[in-house]
C-alpha cells in the first residue's frame, strides 16, 4: 500500500501544477504588455531614423529592439517568431523606403539590422521549438509515468488487500484444517481419540516393536446394558454418561497408555508399556472398580458396569484388525459369562473365531448352493383342533458342515446382514408353497413367519413383503409376521411404525417368544398386534409344582382383554393341552398334534384332511373353517 511519503510527493506535485497554471495566467498578461512596449520601441526608432536623431539613441533603440524581438521569440514562441519577423521585415521596408526614395545614405546600415535579427530570431525560434517538443515530450512521458505509479499504487492497494485476504483464508484453511485433523481423530463427544486413531496408533506400535521385540496390550471396553439408560433416560443422558465414563477412565489410566472411543458404548485402550498378564490384570480391575463408582446423570443416579477384553501383541494378532478382533471377541466371552468381567483372549476363542469366518462363508453360498430348506408346524385351535395355519421354520442341512442348528446360523446372519437375503428367500419360498398348495385343496389358513430385528430395520423392507404377495398371489390376511420382542430395542418408535404399515396391508402381526425377553404385560397395549405367543418355558412350567404353573392362565386371561389372541408354543402333553383348554387358549402348536414337516409331509396332511380319513372327524372340517 503507498506509504506517507509518496502521498506527500503526489501533493507536492499536484500544488507545484496548480502554482504554475496561475503564473501562466500572469505571464499572458506580461506577454501583451510586452508586445506593446516592443511596438512603441519600434515606431520610436523608425521616427529618430526619419528625424536625423543622434546615432547614439538610435544604436541603444536597436539594442532593445533585437533584446524585444529575441525575448518575443523565446517567451511567446511562435507567435511570438511572427510578430518578431513581421516587425523587422516592416522595419526594413521601412528603412530601405527612407534610403531609396529621399536618397538618405546614413540610413543604410539600419537595413542589416533587422536582417540579422531576423536570422536571430528563427536560429532561436528552430532550437526553442525543438526544446519545446523535448519538453512536451519529457512532460507526456511524466504524465504516463504518474498515470503509471497512479495505477501502481492501486494495483498495490488491491494487491495488498488482496494479500491480507490471502493470509485471512489461510489462517481460515490452517483453523478449518486443525479442525478437520481434530474431527478426523478424535471422538467429538467424549474428546477421545476415535477409531481411526486408535488403528493408527495401533500400526505404529505393531512397526515399533517388530524392530524393539516388544509387546503390548489392546484392551476393548464395553459398557453392560446401556441401551437401557439410551431407552429410559432418553440420549442426552446417554451421551453426559458416556462423558463421564470418559472423564473417570482418563483420570484412572497411567499416564503412557492411550484411551480411546471406538464408537456409541465401547471404548478402547492401549496398554504400551512392557506389563506381565498379572499386572494388566490388576490395572484393568481398578479401572472396573471405577466404572462400577455411582454416576449422578440429571439427578439421577445411576451404577453401571463394563465388560473388559483383552488381546496381546504378537501373541494374538500381528495386524491392527486382529487385535481388535480378538479383544472384541474376548470381551464379548465375558458378556456370554454374565458381564461386568475381564478376560483374555485366548486359543479356544481363536478356534471359534475360525469356525465363525468358516459358518459365515458357508452360509453365505447356502441359498445358491441349495442348502437351505423349510419346515412347517402346524397349530390347531385348542377347543375344536380345527387349522388354524403354519409357523415356517428354515433350517440348513451344509455338506462341510452338516445340519447346522438355527440356533447357531441365525445370529451369524442377522450380523452380518445375510439375515435380509435369507429372510427373503424364505418369505418368498413359503408364499410359493402356500399358494401352490391352497390352489390345489382350497384351504384358508395362516402361513406365519419369523422376521429378524435387522429385517425390520430396513428401509425397504415393507416393499419387500409388499412385492413378494404380489409375486406369489397370496392374499395379506394369510400372510402372518411373527416378530420377537428384541426387536424393539433398535428403535420402538421406527418398529411401531413399520407394523402398523403392515398392518394396513392386512397383514397379521404375532409377538413371538413372550416372556423371554424385555417387554411386560402393559407394554403390549402399545404394540399393535393380533397374536400373542407364550414361550415354551412358561408352558413347560404348567406340569412344575411351583408358582410358575400358575403364571399361563393369568396371563391369557389379561391378553384376551386386549382383544389379542394367545397361541401356546411347545405344547408336548396332554397336561399342558388340557390346562391351556382349560384357561381358554385360542390356538397351540407343539409335538402333541404335529411335529415340523417337510414339503411332502405337509402335502400329506392337506390331502389327509381333505380327502382321506382322519382319526378325529373335526381334523376334515379344520380346513373350510380355519381360522
């Protein structure tokens, strides 16, 4: 930007021009004064030559003539150079009149004096006009040259405004940059290093001690039922207590360790000193023993627990993948062992880790390679053993792995989101066989089948199920969803909302397993379902000679006030057929009236209760007046 001093040079300049157009003025008017003066000069030397008058005045008349004539050519220039000339040539004529015509020779010489002025005169006009275009020139080129710093000194006031601009967005990207860093490594909630910095840290260490042959420890935390505190307390609660999980644990962790937050409950941390099993175990039970400490979340208070797991460097993993999958699996033992524990990874669980990688590749090739196939229980009312329809159960018979239990594959595919291909494949493969079947014995009965949490959670899945009765030709109300009450973890609200869609559809909606889970009795006034199934635990309890035996029929009592039907599962003996008959259970399945059958098996039944001969007569009537 143009400092002071040259803002005083502009100034000067400026007055300097503005001085010289107001002596211009004054010179215009001295130039006038002066042509005159000249003139009268003149005229006074033609009458002295005319008059005989001395020579000696005469001679200083010239002097001042020839100073006039050279001071009009040099002040006035051009014009001044005319009227110089024109005054000597009528000077000349003017002499040259008096010498011819009265014959007065002393006269003569005046004759050579306006000549040699003359000759003067243009010798200084030529070298004036040429200075002057100098002049001219010299004053453009000072005229482009102030013309040029004006501009230059505007280029550089942009250019400076420019470059504080520059530096203001610099320091914008090195702060946005800072922040992107910051969010990019580290957990905005808690103010922990984040995953990603926690797997760097990791390969880090793993090059280090590849070249020291140390070892260190990785330890994936887990806080126990903490979804519970998401559910009742609501999520800002969550999130303050994840807060304070992280406060408590960083003020607890020796100083060279590193805690991070892996993501919603679980956190990690790094042990990178040189500590023997039993001294990693010591310190991670005083690190439980504080989480175990009362938390006070918005006046409340609240005791929480975590699992622990531990993985070891080389010993577990020699990858960053590894030991946080092995520190993982760990963890999860302890949760399988009841919680609120620390363990280490160990070969056992390195097998099972195998032979989860090895289930999961197998069952992902299942439904192309034929493996799967379903079964088909039937329920009967309980009153009139009249059809009430079919439960669908998938089960999986691998070459490599044999008949694997659903028990068993039915996790692994909810985990690794198999589950939504697979339920699919079932929906669609159950609908087929329905519909094949009631177009050949004219049956109307239920077809029920299992959905997974992770199904319902889809976006697309009302779509699904939409599509496939479209595809297949069965009609809604035969199409029964049977849901189990760990659905409602994900997302009560979202669920609820997605059953009532199917619900508008006309598609029956069952609660399945009731009892072995998370819900109570006055939970279900906010599900909106049609069908309540009581679990086999409550209905082998019906034979036991405890209180339990007395728990059924209260229960069925209080669904049936709901305007909820209730199916017994498991039912084996006629303790237990005559007992829920008893307390007015609407339908029952179980081995009592008929064991899961295959295809042909059920084709069997169909035929049997269509056409043939059954040991109980009302067994042909169940198929025109199922339910």
């Amino acid at each position: 930007m143009p400092n002071r001093t040259e803002d005083n040079f502009l100034n000067r300049y400026f007055e300097k021009k503005e001085r010289s157009l107001e002596s211009g003025k004054y010179m215009s008017f001295f130039k006038i004064v002066t042509f005159i003066i000249c003139l009268l000069i003149y005229i006074s030397i033609l009458v002295i030559e005319t008059r005989d008058i001395s020579e000696t005045v005469t001679g200083i008349l010239a002097q001042f003539q020839v100073m006039i004539s050279v001071y009009l050519v040099v002040s006035a220039v051009k014009n001044g150079y005319i009227i110089g000339v024109s005054i000597n040539i009528i000077q000349f004529l003017l002499v040259a009149i008096n010498v011819f015509s009265r014959g007065n020779v002393r006269s003569a010489p005046g004759m050579i004096l306006p000549i040699c002025t003359i000759i003067t005169i243009t010798i200084i006009y030529v070298f004036s006009k040429r200075l002057n275009q100098k002049y001219e020139e010299i004053k453009e080129q000072k005229e482009e040259l102030v013309t040029l710093y004006e501009e230059l000194a505007v280029t550089e006031s942009e250019l400076f405004n420019q470059n504080k601009q520059l530096l203001e967005y610099n320091q914008d990207m090195k702060e946005n940059e800072e922040k992107l860093n910051y969010l990019a490594f580290f957990d905005v909630l808690t103010e922990l290093p984040n995953r990603k910095m926690i797997i760097n840290r990791l390969d880090i260490l793993i090059t280090l001690s590849m070249e020291k042959m140390m070892k260190f420890a990785m330890i994936f935390i887990d806080l126990d039922n903490f979804k519970r505190i998401n559910d009742s307390m609501g999520h800002h609660a969550g999130d303050v207590l994840l807060q304070e999980v992280a406060l408590r644990l960083k003020a607890a962790i020796h100083p060279d360790d590193m805690l991070g937050r892996l993501g919603g409950d679980e956190f990690a941390l790094i042990i990178q000193r040189q500590l023997e099993e039993d001294e990693i175990l010591e310190y991670l039970e005083n690190l439980r023993k504080e989480i175990l400490k009362k938390f006070y979340i918005e006046n409340t208070e609240i005791t929480i627990s975590a699992s622990f797991g531990i993985s070891v460097y080389p010993r577990d993993g020699d990858n960053s993948t590894d030991l946080l999958k092995c520190s993982d699996t760990a963890m999860y033992k302890v949760k399988e062992d009841g919680k609120n524990g620390v363990q280490f990874f160990n070969k056992e669980m390195k097998d099972r880790i195998f032979m989860r990688m090895e289930l999961e590749k197998r069952l992902h090739a299942s439904i192309e390679n034929n493996e799967l196939y379903l079964l088909y229980q039937p329920q009967y009312t309980s009153d009139t053993k009249k059809l009430r329809g079919f439960e669908t159960l998938v089960r999986w018979n691998s070459p490599e792995l044999g008949a694997v239990s659903p028990v068993t594959f039915i996790p692994v595919a909810e985990e690794t989101k198999f589950i939504n291909t697979m339920g699919r494949w079932i929906l669609k493969t159950a609908c087929t066989k329905f519909k094949e079947l009631q177009d050949k014995y004219h049956f109307n009965a239920v077809l029920s089948v299992n959905i997974s949490a992770v199904q319902i959670m889809e976006p697309s899945f009302v779509q699904m199920i939409k599509s496939v009765l479209e595809e297949t030709g069965v009609r809604p109300y035969n199409l029964e969803i049977e849901i189990t009450e760990s659905i409602f973890i994900s997302s009560m609200d979202y669920v609820i909302g997605v059953l009532n869609e199917l619900k508008e559809i006309g598609i029956n909606i069952a609660l399945d397993d009731f009892g072995t889970g998370y819900s109570s009795l006055s939970y279900l006034q906010l599900l909106p379902i049609d069908t309540l199934k009581i679990d086999k635990v409550f209905i082998d309890s019906i034979v036991g000679k405890g209180i339990d035996r007395h728990i059924v029929g209260p229960i069925i009592s209080l669904v049936h006030q709901m305007d909820i039907s209730v199916v017994a599962e498991g039912v084996e003996n006629s303790i237990q057929l005559e007992y829920l008959k008893e307390h007015n259970c609407d339908c029952i399945q179980g081995y009592i009236w008929g064991k899961p059958l295959n295809e042909e098996d059920l084709n069997k039944l169909l035929y049997q209760l269509t056409f043939g001969e059954a040991e109980d007569s009302i067994l042909r009537e169940s198929i025109s007046e199922a339910i």
